[in-house]
C-alpha cells in the first residue's frame, strides 16, 4: 500500500475541496451515474492540480486505478487522486498486506484495526460505524500540538455525532493530567486514546506532529492529511464542513 504522508497533498486536497461542486462532484467526487462510463482500468502518473499558483505535482495514480487489480470506480471519495484507504495494523503497529479481497472490508472493521491504543483517557468513542473519523497522533511535550487541542476540542462540539474527533497521545496519563499551559487533560472534551508505543503514528511514518488524518466512511479512504495548524495548509471548519456536506448528499 501507497500512503501519502507530505503537506503537499494536503495542499492540492484543500484546493480540490475549496474550489466548489464542480471540481468535488466532477474529480474528486464523482457521482456512481457515471460508473458506467469508466470503467476502463487507469495506470501511470497523473497530474495534480496546482495549489495557489503553484505548479501541478505529478503523483501516482491511486490504488483504484492500478492496471490489473481492480476497475477504476466512480463513486463518494473512490476518484480522488488522493484515495488511499487507511491501513490496517496488527497489535505491533504493523501495516497487514492488502489484497484485492482486504480491500473489501468494512470501514468500521479497518478503523478498528488502525486504531491501537492501550487505554483511553477518558470516554471511548461510539460505534464508529457510518462515521466520518478525524485522527489525530500528538505528545503532551508538544506547544504545536497542545495548540491544537482547542481545535479538537471544537470540532468535537461543533459536528457532534457526524464527525468523531479522536487524538492519540503518545505521553502517558500523568503528562496529560499535568500538561503545561492552559488545557489540561480533564478538559478535552474529544476521545483521548494514549499509546506511548506510537505505533499509529509509526505505521503513517509521522515524526512531525501534531498531524491528522480525516477519514470518510464509505470506503475507510483517508481524504485529509497533514498538520492541520501548519501555516498556509491548515485543516478549517471551511474544509471540514465541504466534506460533510458532500458526504450528506451521498447518503
């Protein structure tokens, strides 16, 4: 498996996302009407669009589009250039093989095999089921990533049910009761999973955190990642509430 792990894909996801119905229902989001028509297989490197002037990135192409493994399919998140399901781990941290029956897994079953923790801080999620799941791998040694805690903690309360906000600490209880500025663990109002083995964050060979991966679920296909308060590529309630709207209509 192919995972894309560079603010630049970020970039071009934002640019895609912000650049309004025509661009998502057309490149990104293509609608399951034009299923039909596509149903060549894809192979090679395509172009990405260019991000505020920058100049278009060639990447390759996703695993929906690989010659000789599955069809290319037009469905909610299936035709982006940046679909790449979320890995499954074993309790080590490591990425299980994908096969083209793996593939085929339902989305809360993939998500519970990505996430591995040894204990939650607090409340444990809901059945994640249906859900659209923000991840986010942090250390309580981190300005950066306590930074972006209020940011978590909002989201949290602002999408409710519709998006479950989950962080992965890597520092133990104790740094989270005791955390230096103003947030301390007993106010994160997100789910709070600790690992201080890191192995989700190992697994996406992430060294610099804070850094998130949003997942939709249709297809358990990661379709943000990035530090989500890293100038000129943050993750935004803009961002996150063109998702949501997009995956509402494809209910």
């Amino acid at each position: 498996m192919r995972f894309f792990r560079s603010g630049m894909w970020s970039a071009a996801l934002i640019s895609a996302i912000l650049a309004g119905s025509a661009l998502c229902d057309g490149m990104l989001f293509g609608s399951a009407a034009s299923a039909a028509e596509n149903e060549e297989a894809v192979e090679g490197p395509m172009l990405m669009p260019g991000h505020e002037g920058k100049e278009a990135l060639q990447v390759e192409s996703s695993p929906f589009e690989v010659a000789g493994a599955r069809k290319r399919m037009k469905g909610l998140y299936a035709d982006s250039f940046l679909f790449l399901q979320v890995p499954r781990l074993n309790e080590k941290g490591e990425i299980i093989p994908e096969t083209d029956e793996t593939a085929e897994i339902p989305t809360v079953e993939r998500l519970n095999d990505f996430l591995k923790y040894q204990e939650w801080y607090g409340t444990a999620p809901p059945d994640l089921k249906g859900k659209f799941v923000l991840i986010e791998v942090w250390a309580t040694w981190c300005p950066p990533c306590r930074r972006s805690l209020k940011m978590l903690n909002h989201w949290a309360e602002k999408y409710g049910d519709e998006l479950v906000v989950i962080s992965i600490c890597e520092t133990d209880r104790k740094a989270l009761d005791e955390m230096p500025g103003d947030l301390k663990g007993k106010d994160l109002t997100h789910y709070v999973a600790i690992d201080t083995e890191r192995r989700c964050a190992n697994a996406l060979k992430v060294w610099g955190i804070p850094h998130a991966i949003l997942i939709e679920p249709m297809y358990g296909g990661v379709i943000w990642e990035g530090m989500p308060n890293q100038p000129e590529f943050e993750l935004t309630d803009e961002i996150i509430d063109r998702v949501l709207e997009i995956g509402r209509r494809n209910r």
